[in-house]
C-alpha cells in the first residue's frame, strides 16, 4: 500500500485536497470568448468573400451576441480576480509567453471592435437609424468603406482569441489533463463550432442555413477527430497523462464527459444535422441548442477536471 | 549566485517546526502555509518505508509561474529567488494553475502569496527562519555557485532528487534520499 | 540573470492610460491604509529571554517583540544546551498560547442560580483569592491543612507547592509521576543508585549504537534528543528500535523490531541472554562494578532467542544480530530508558531489565551512552522553615509503592473517596497545569473524586475539562507573561535560565507567583512570600551563583563550570554506587526486600479478544498532551487526532482512510466524538494507534472542541505497577462502530 499524505496540517482553502482555484467563471469566460470568435470569424470571414447579402445574419444580427458575449467574460473573468483592484495591471505591459496576457489585450482589441462592426450595420438593421454626432457619422462612413481591411483584422483576432481559449489551458505543464498542443485547436474548432450554432439559430434564411449547416457538420467531425487524437495522445503518454484521460474513462467525469459533450453536445446534433441536410425534418432550435449546451458543459469539464491532475511523485 | 536548499529526508522528523517558524516570520495567516511536510509510506508491515520531505517553492529556475504571469508580478530576482509583487498582483490564478507543486496560494488580501526563501533574511547574511529552526538540521541553505556554502556541501556527498522533475521546471529543492 | 522587466512595458502615456489612470489612483488609496503584513525586520524587534513552558523540556529561546507591543516570534536561545538555538514547533508556537483568545480572562467563581443550575460569575481577584484562603483556612481548621491536596504539573504548580508547603500540605501528586517516569526512576535508582533525570543524561550525540524501546523520538519532541538523534543519523549511527508501529525513529532505524505489544521484558531477557552466553557482555565493568551477575547468568539461561521469539514474534537471527550489533558498540550505546513508561503494571521491571542490559553492556558513565548529568543547585531565598505535616502523600499510599518517590496521583484521588474509607482524607485540591479529566485513566475514579471534595480551586490559563469541576478558577499570565523560577536542569554542563515576562499579562491574568502570594498573604504566611516582585527572588538567588538579573535578561542563559568531577567515568575508575551493595544491582536487593522479583521475569499480558485491537497511544511533534490542542499555530498543524488501522484490518471492517469510527473498548465505554481513520502500514495488524490529546469536549475551547477522540475515553482498565503504583495503561482493546452509538440509543 502506498500513502503520501500532509502531516503538517495544510489545508489551504480552494487549493488542497485538490485544486480548485478558478471556478465557474473561468470556463464561462472561455466559452463565451469562444463563441464570440466563432461568430466573429464567419461575419469577417463571409465580408471578405463578398458575400454579406446571401449571409445576412452571419455578418449583421448575429454579430450582436459577440460584444455581449465578450463583456460578460470579461466580467466573469474580472469576478474572478482575487485582487481586483489591480486588474489594470493586466494593461500595464504585454507579456508574449503568458497566455493570459495576450489574452488580456486580444479582448481589448477585439471587444471594441466588435462592438464597432455591430455599429456599423445599425442602419441596415435599422431603418432610420442615426448616429446624433457628426463625427460618429463619418466615422461609421469611414469604416463601411474600409470593411474589407477592418473584417481582416478582426478575423485574425478572432482566430488568436478562439486558440487562445485552449492555449490558455494548455500552456499549464503542471495540469496534464490541459498541458497539450491539441487544446487550442480544439478549442477554437469547438468555439467555431458554437459560434455556427448560435448563427443558426438565429437565421431564418433556408439557404445560409444549409451552408452554416454543412460547415458545421464538417468542423463537428474535425472536433470529434481531434478529441479522439486527444485521448490517443494521453493514452499513449507518461503516468500522469494516463491518470488524467482516467477521470473520463470510468473516473468522475465519465458521464458528464461522453454522455453530455460527447453524445449530446456532438454526436446528436452532427446526426440531427444529416438528417437535416438530407431533408429530415428537425426543429431548428434543436442542433443548435444541443451544440451550444455542449460546448458550455465541455469547458466546464475541462476546467475542473484539469485542475485535479498534477504531477505525482 | 544561485540559492538553493537541500532537504534531508532521512533527518526530517516531520515536526513541522519549518512551518510555524515560515508563519511567525512572515506573518502568514492562520489557515495557509508557505511550506509543508509530505509524509510518504511504501511497503507493507512490516517492510515499509517512511520518506518525509519539508517542501515549499521549488524557485524554478524554468519558473513557469512566470512564465504565465500576465502583469510580471511572478518575477525572479538575483540569486533565482521567484518573488510575488503584491500591487502587480491581479490575483487571476494562473501562476497557481501553473505550478506543478502547489507551492502558491491565494493570500486573503487577494494576492498570491508563497515562500521568499525569507529574502528578508538572506539579504542580510541569515538562513531562511524555516533552515534556522529545524531541531534535526535536516535544511540546507545557501549559493549553489559557492562550493563551500551549506548547500553545495550537503549535496556532495549524498544521492538526491528533485520533484517532478519531468514538469521541466529545473526546480532548486534537492531531498537528500 | 532573468529580470521580469525584460518585456515591453507601455509608458503611461500609451493606449487606454487616460481610465487606466484613474483605476490605478482608486486602487491605491484604497489599499493604500492596510497594515502592514510581511516580515518584521530583526533591528525593529526587541528579544526578551525566556525558556518554554509548552513542554516539560523548558527550552530557552527569545521572544521578540515589535515595537506595538506585539510577541512576533519564538527563536531559541543559542547558548541554551536544550534547544541549542532551536526550538521545536511547540516551542516556536508557543506564540499561540499568548494570542489563544478563549483563554481564562477573568476569575471566576462558581454560583447556583434560583432552579439550582450551576453557573461562573466573573469576579475580581480580590473575592477568587480570598474565596481560596478562607477555604484553605477552613479546612485546616476542622482537619488540618493536610487534607487539602495539590495536582501540579510544571513550573505554576511549583508556585503553589510553595504556598502549600507554607501553608502546611504536603500531599500532592504529579501525573509526571504515576502516569509516566515513575517506573523508569525506581528502576534505574534501584540499579545504578542514581536517577535518569531530565532532560536525561543520553549521550546520544556521540553514541555509535541507539536503542528505543517504544521510545517514540521525533514523535515525542524532546527537542535536544531530537537533535542529538539527527546528529547520530548524521554520524551513521546504528539505531535499534523496537515498536509494535513504525514509529517516525523506527521508520529511520537501522533494526526495526516490530514486535508484538506487551512482550518487550522477553525480547530485554533473550537479549541480556545472548550477551552473557556468547560472552559479548563487557566483563570488566561487571567484574568492577557490578552485584548479582552469577544469579542473573542462571535466571536467563533458558531465556534463549528462540524463547522469545515465540512470545515476542521477532526472528532469533535478528535477536541476535541486534544484541551482537550494541555489544560492537558498547560501551557507546544508549539503551534509552524512555519516558512515559507505564504500560503494562510490570513497567519498573521493564525498565529494570532496560537498566541490567546498560550495565551489561557497559553503558553507563561513558562517552556515548549514559552520561553524569549536574545541575547547578540554587540557593533557597531565605524564608522560614516549612511547618511539618502530620501527614503527606506518601501516607496516601497505605504501606503500598515503598519505592514511589513522589505522590500518586490515583491514590490522591482515592484518598478524597469517602466511601474508600482513607485513614487520611483529602477535601480540597488544588489544581494547577494538569487537566486531571484527560490524564488520568479511569475517568469514574476522576468524577467520584471531584464529586466528593468540598472545594476545588484551578490555576490554568486555559479553559480546560478540569476548570468545569472548580469553584474558582484562577487565570494565570502565560509563561511569555510572567516572572518565573529559574530554570537549573541537569545537563552535560551546569546551566541557568531567565524567564522573564516580555509583554503585560493580557486580559485579566495573573503570574503564578503573585497568586501564590496573595494567597498566602491571607493565610497570614508573609514570611514565606517576602518580597514585593518575584524578580526579587531571582536577582538575589542569581547574585548567589555569581551572576545577575540584569545580565541574565542580556543572555537569558548562562552555564557553569562543573564542579561534580568529569562527564564520564574513566576505565578502572574506583566508584561507588548510592545502592544498598554500593554496586550496580544486576540484582537488586531493594526489591527483593520489597517482595518482588530481584531479576525481571516475563509475565504474559492479556490479549486482544476476537475483533478487538490493542490500543496504544503517543504523541505527535507538534502538541503537548492535551494542552496544546486550541493553540492557534499548532492546530494550524494538527487538528485532530486519527485511529490507525492496520489495511488487512480496515478491508475486514470495510474502513478507508478519512472515514469517521467510534471506538468502543473491552469495558463498553465508547468515545464521546468519531476519529477519523487512517488505513496505513504502519501499524500492527492486532492494534491500533492514536495520538494522545484530542477529543477535547469543553465547548469554550473553540477550536479544539469535539476534534477527534480522546484516547482516555478508552482506558479503563489501569494494571497498577505493585512496585511504585504506575498506572499501566496499555491493556485496553478497543473495537470500532461505524454508526454513532447514542444515536441508536435514542432510535
């Protein structure tokens, strides 16, 4: 028998016996950071193929959710600073090999941004819209004219911003279950994933439907594979990679990993998508719903479980 | 110059005299603790093992609580000591993530907090409070570039091992085995 | 060097700096006022000498104070031979004992309200003490004041010894006593005519070859053998140790014995076997010095390895290994004569065996195993002789214990019995430093005791099981607060060491010595109390021995040349032992003009019953007994006690560590609170193991209340040791319940 065991009485509240620092607000903040730059991805992305009339709610209404997404992370994540009062430290320098800094600064960037693309299409979501400031109008002129440029920036952004929500798992050697490359990947195909969803769901349009529905079948297979890749990769590592993918085979996130993200969150909606594009009836709220919820559960999971992997010695 | 502590395993009695000393010296509060005693147990009856290690901040010379610190407040100053600065501090948790050895904490003020090596002390010539207090003598303090310090002679002569030392964070606790 | 400045750092003149700003000001003044919370520097604390009253080691140290007034730290006093400038974490915590907020902060006395519930009303020192002195005078009226008894423990029980002595009262009790060195002080004085002592006169740091006998050193903090121990590793010493547990010393022994519980006389006698019949044992020194080696020779002659492993489970190789091990040694081993040593009734022959095999091995008075300890003897500060008793506690005893050398503290208790019809009766007590409820065994004889006395005062500075019985309860000033004797212990060199207070008594509390005074003011002993400030008393005895208190409170230790001759006996060296032959007794003459056995005899001890387990107890490094449990820095390391149980042993009963049990014993007394389990291999498979102290069940001890289970719960079955009166308590099995017993009850 084997015991390793504190005897001097360490009982350090949210760090032992297992290591619970970050609570529900860190996964939330990269769930929504990854929506956002899901759905921020497909407006640039269909701006710079030309196409904003065919995907009107890709580029324009959907759009909306991002900066709402993106402030309700930045409060989640503010909520969870322990030192609040300092947070503007965070904005005092940028430090590259700390993922949360480029973090920090990427929402910076793109939550403004966001908020500007949203802006710029007020009038043709709304009739009748007027800015009240001359300078608002001409700035929003001045944007409409270099959309193309803007969207480019911004779907770089976008791109940094949904990796950036795995990698800032990833980059912790000390949690096994996250210390690997297939994270920020995964973590971006998965807020693409979102992103599609929450498109869906809000467009009435049957043709940008389809075509949201096919990309996202597609990034749904690309998610399963490389979650497979995952557990190949752990399976086939060091001790603490296998104790780490052992919390999803038969440990305690079994369940709520394979029945929740796995077979609902992907597996289900990819069905009900087929089905759909091969003319299936299935209620529109539903893939899209089944998808998100997915997406919300797989971080929670990842979050906590990879708090209790640690090295063992 | 680079510190570094050596711990005797085979004197610890694991009284845990270094952590009160760690919390009466720097005021830590009630409930936290900057170091610690691991006791681990192999074997069966009546073959077994006790190994008992005082552990706390392995100062990293590959720091990755550093590495991830988003403001610089993890930072490392002369003699690779890895310091917290309170008022950088934003208290995100990432550095806590970070390590594999669960050596930080979040102090109730809200910033991370973790061992010094009592740099207060070492400035001035001392041992850390936690090398100063233990009835076994079984820490070993000092500058590892020094041959003649503390340190460099205790691991001399002996076999040791550092934690983890797969995690890559070249850390600077020797336990003497 | 990696500097955290090597990165891009944004001007404040960059983005965003306008609301960055006005954050950066908020934040600041905010935070701006908080206290100050890292180190304190050395320079800006002032050191005040001390020696610990957390343990009975009294090891000298500092307390530094901060310039608020504040105690920050503890740190040993380097010239003190007893921490040698380190203190253990008892020591170190003794902070905790000074900042405990539930201590006693006030007098009390005790009141029954209208519907007769008895309650404390706070009181001023004035009504507690003269409530005590009319009380003392009462009772030395109607039955002379040696009816009133004392428990002390410690350095404040020595204040009311004082009092009482003055007061005419010599019958107390120490449960250092009956409860732990007794056996070991007869035994060794019945062999060698001289006492182990404490600290005791191991030459561990220089010894080539340790033997523990259940003595737990690292578990037990003895801090200065703890560090001679360390020294011994560090020295590649060979360390024996024989314990039914892998203890922390047995998990760092060279031989661990781990032998069956109850049979170590066996093991003791196959070992003084082997080294007569293989003739390892040193035949000079025996020649010289010792009486009684032919009878010893023939009382073990069938006491062979193989003997004893049938009784005590360990092989015969390694019985032999072991003892030809310490012959290499000898005359360089310790055979350590333990401490707490009542276990079995037959502990002053274990311990007597302990001794024949030291002499055997001639380890005795030479580097390396026991050496001549001297202590410096202070002059009494003049005071008028004590009144003499018509009776003291040794008359408590019946005729029983001749060799007991100090009082008992279960024959005190029985003594205040009526229904014991005692020739001498006790009906009051004083208490002081000893919370009796949670070191006494035999809890009904404690409550009978308590429930028949007219009075009982406590001198405590906690709130302790033992303040619930008192009709007043004295605070006292804690040791970091208070004047105190000066510390003479024996040592390698004669020392002496300063208490003196560092801060002002918090609360309401009082040093020891000026209750004692008060008190005896009132008893009209004024002659005995005649100074205004104990540090009179220390001054004048200081100035005696050639020193001061002014230089004592610069170097809080000061050491002596010795003056009793060498620390070890030269080879061929002519010596008399203080025995009846004036040798070292292999057979003792003492006990055979007692009625007992003059050469120990193995006596089988009962066992375990079918689902029962051998209980035994011991310490953790980090508390004293019970007395530390609410101390903030040491709960801070250990919050509660565990049962150790045995994995074969937990898979029968389907346990996991961290699971909660009762325990109930051979007698059905079940524990008051659950302890938690702890599956582990360090234990025996037929016993279990738990750290003494825990279980506290007076609620004003916040955080102590109700954190684990009190080992004492479950000793109810005391073997009394027939030659001193110990009480063995190592005879009681407990089983385990995984439901709570009165919650059935009720169902």
């Amino acid at each position: 028998m084997k015991e390793e065991l504190f005897v001097s009485g360490r009982d350090i509240p949210n760090i032992d016996p297992y290591l619970h620092i970050w609570h529900w607000q860190i996964p939330l903040y990269l769930y929504l950071g990854g929506l956002a730059a899901g759905i921020l991805f497909f407006a640039t992305y269909y701006v710079i193929k030309g196409k904003e009339k065919q995907m009107q709610t890709t580029v324009k209404w959907a759009t909306i959710i991002a900066p709402i997404a993106l402030v309700i992370g930045l409060g989640a994540l503010f909520w969870d600073l322990k030192h609040k009062l300092y947070f503007w430290q965070l904005y005092t320098t940028i430090r590259f090999t700390s993922p949360m800094s480029w973090g920090a600064w990427t929402l910076m960037l793109i939550t403004p941004m966001s908020i500007v693309w949203v802006a710029s299409y007020m009038k043709e979501m709304i009739p009748g819209w007027d800015w009240k400031f001359g300078f608002l109008n001409k700035f929003e002129v001045w944007i409409i004219k270099n959309r193309v440029p803007f969207a480019w920036i911004m779907m770089i952004l976008a791109v940094i911003l949904g990796v950036y929500t795995g990698i800032l798992l990833s980059a912790f050697n000390a949690r096994p279950l996250w210390n690997t490359s297939i994270l920020g990947p995964l973590f971006l195909t998965s807020g693409l994933s979102t992103g599609l969803a929450a498109i869906m769901w809000m467009s009435k349009d049957e043709h940008e439907r389809k075509t949201l529905n096919r990309i996202d079948l597609i990034l749904i297979l690309v998610e399963l594979f490389l979650i497979i890749h995952l557990f190949m990769g752990f399976m086939a590592g060091s001790a603490v990679k296998t104790e780490a993918a052992s919390l999803f085979l038969g440990g305690e996130f079994t369940v709520s990993f394979w029945v929740f993200v796995i077979i609902l969150g992907l597996a289900f909606p990819a069905t009900l998508e087929a089905l759909e594009l091969r003319g299936f009836h299935v209620p529109a709220w539903l893939p899209p719903f089944l998808i998100l919820f997915g997406g919300l559960v797989f971080r929670f999971v990842m979050v906590e479980a990879g708090q209790i992997t640690r090295f063992l010695y | 110059m680079r510190y570094a502590m050596a711990i005797d395993t085979k004197k610890c009695v694991g009284c845990g005299d270094c952590v009160v000393a760690c919390q009466t010296e720097n005021n830590v509060p009630h409930g936290y603790c900057r170091d610690w005693i691991v006791e681990n147990v192999s074997g069966s009856y009546p073959s077994v093992q006790i190994e008992l290690r005082s552990e706390r901040c392995n100062h990293c010379d590959n720091a990755p609580c550093v590495r991830c610190c988003p403001t610089g407040a993890s930072h490392i100053v002369e003699g690779g000591i890895v310091l917290v600065t309170h008022d950088e501090c934003i208290g995100c948790g990432a550095c806590i993530e970070s390590c594999p050895y669960d050596a930080r904490y979040p102090h109730p003020e809200g910033y991370v907090d973790k061992c010094t090596f009592c740099k207060h002390r070492v400035d001035k010539g001392q041992n850390p409070a936690c090398v100063d207090v233990c009835p076994t003598h079984c820490l070993h303090f000092g500058d590892l570039d020094d041959p003649n310090s503390d340190v460099s002679k205790a691991l001399k002569n002996r076999k040791w091992k550092v934690l983890a030392p797969e995690a890559g964070t070249e850390p600077q606790l020797y336990f003497l085995t | 060097m990696t500097s955290r400045r090597q990165f891009i750092k944004i001007s404040a003149a960059g983005v965003g700096a306008a609301t960055i700003g006005i954050n950066a000001a908020s934040g600041f003044n905010l935070f701006g006022s908080k206290d100050e919370t890292g180190p304190a520097s050395d320079e800006d604390l002032t050191p005040y000498p001390t020696y610990c009253e957390v343990c009975f080691w009294k090891c000298a140290g500092w307390a530094y104070v901060d310039k608020k007034g504040n105690i920050r730290k503890i740190i040993g006093n380097k010239k003190d031979p007893h921490s040698n400038g380190r203190l253990c974490p008892r020591g170190t915590g003794g902070i905790g004992m000074y900042y405990d907020e539930d201590r006693l902060k006030t007098p009390l006395i005790r009141e029954t309200d209208s519907e007769g519930n008895d309650y404390f009303r706070e009181a001023t020192w004035d009504e507690a003490l003269t409530k005590v002195a009319d009380k003392m005078k009462q009772i030395a009226n109607k039955y002379g004041p040696e009816a009133f008894g004392l428990f002390n423990h410690g350095n404040p029980g020595g204040h009311l010894e004082h009092l009482m002595r003055a007061y005419g009262s010599e019958t107390n009790a120490e449960p250092a006593f009956a409860q732990c060195r007794g056996p070991r002080s007869v035994a060794y004085y019945s062999t060698f005519g001289a006492y182990i002592g404490s600290p005791e006169n191991t030459d561990i740091r220089d010894t080539r070859c340790l033997v523990l006998i259940g003595s737990h050193i690292g578990e037990n903090m003895h801090n200065s053998q703890v560090q001679e121990m360390s020294q011994a590793i560090e020295n590649k010493a060979t360390i024996i140790t024989v314990d039914p547990r892998l203890s922390t010393a047995a998990g760092k022994s060279t031989f661990w014995l781990p032998i069956k519980p109850a049979t170590d006389i066996a093991l003791l006698l196959a070992w003084i076997h082997v080294l007569i019949y293989e003739n390892l044992y040193n035949k000079e020194f025996i020649d010289q010095y010792a009486f009684g080696f032919d009878l010893l020779k023939e009382h073990v002659k069938t006491m062979t390895p193989e003997w004893a492993y049938g009784i005590t489970t360990i092989e015969p190789e390694m019985i032999r290994r072991t003892a030809r091990e310490m012959a290499g040694a000898a005359p360089n081993v310790v055979i350590h004569p333990g401490r707490h040593a009542v276990w079995y009734g037959d502990d002053t022959q274990r311990e007597r065996a302990m001794a024949i095999l030291t002499a055997l091995l001639g380890a005795w008075g030479k580097r390396g195993s026991l050496y001549f300890a001297e202590k410096i003897s202070l002059p009494h500060y003049p005071q008028p002789e004590y009144p003499e008793p018509k009776w003291t506690w040794r008359d408590l005893n019946n005729g029983k214990y001749q060799l007991a050398t100090m009082g008992i503290t279960t024959e005190l208790l029985k003594a205040s019995i009526p229904e014991n019809n005692p020739k001498h009766r006790v009906r009051a007590w004083l208490v002081a430093g000893t919370n009796l409820p949670l070191s006494m065994p035999d809890k009904q004889l404690f409550k009978k005791a308590a429930d028949s006395v007219e009075f009982i005062a406590v001198m405590d500075t906690m709130p302790m099981e033992i303040t619930g019985y008192a009709d007043v309860v004295l605070p006292e000033a804690t040791y970091l607060e208070r004047y105190d004797f000066l510390r003479a212990s024996q040592n390698r060199i004669p020392n002496v060491a300063l208490r003196m207070p560092a801060v002002e008594p918090k609360y309401d509390s009082k040093p020891g010595w000026w209750i004692s005074k008060k008190i005896g003011e009132k008893l009209g002993l004024d002659e005995y109390f005649n100074y205004n400030d104990y540090s009179e008393v220390i001054d004048w005895q200081l100035k005696q021995i050639g020193t001061s208190l002014e230089e004592m409170k610069k170097i809080g230790v000061k050491s002596f040349p010795r003056t009793e001759g060498p620390l070890y006996l030269a080879d061929g060296e002519d010596f008399e032992f203080n025995t009846n032959s004036g040798k070292i007794e292999l057979y003792s003459t003492d006990l055979a003009d007692a009625g007992f056995d003059p050469i120990p005899v193995y006596k089988k001890h009962p066992e375990p019953p079918p689902n029962f387990y051998r209980l035994i107890y011991g310490r953790a490094p980090m508390h004293t007994f019970s007395r530390t449990s609410n101390n903030h820095n040491l709960w801070d390391l250990m919050n509660e006690n565990n049962v150790w149980i045995n994995p074969k042993i937990a898979d029968i009963w389907e346990l996991k560590s961290g699971d909660f049990v009762w325990l109930k014993n051979q007698d059905n007394a079940v524990t008051t609170f659950p302890v938690k389990v702890r599956v582990t291999e360090r234990i025996r498979w037929d016993s279990v193991y738990m750290v003494h102290g825990f279980g506290h069940s007076d609620k004003k001890l916040s955080r102590a209340y109700g954190r684990g289970a009190s080992d004492e719960e479950m000793i109810t079955n005391v073997m009394i040791d027939p030659i001193m009166g110990g009480t063995g308590m190592r005879g009681n099995f407990v089983t385990f319940l995984k439901e709570d017993p009165r919650k059935e009850v009720k169902a």
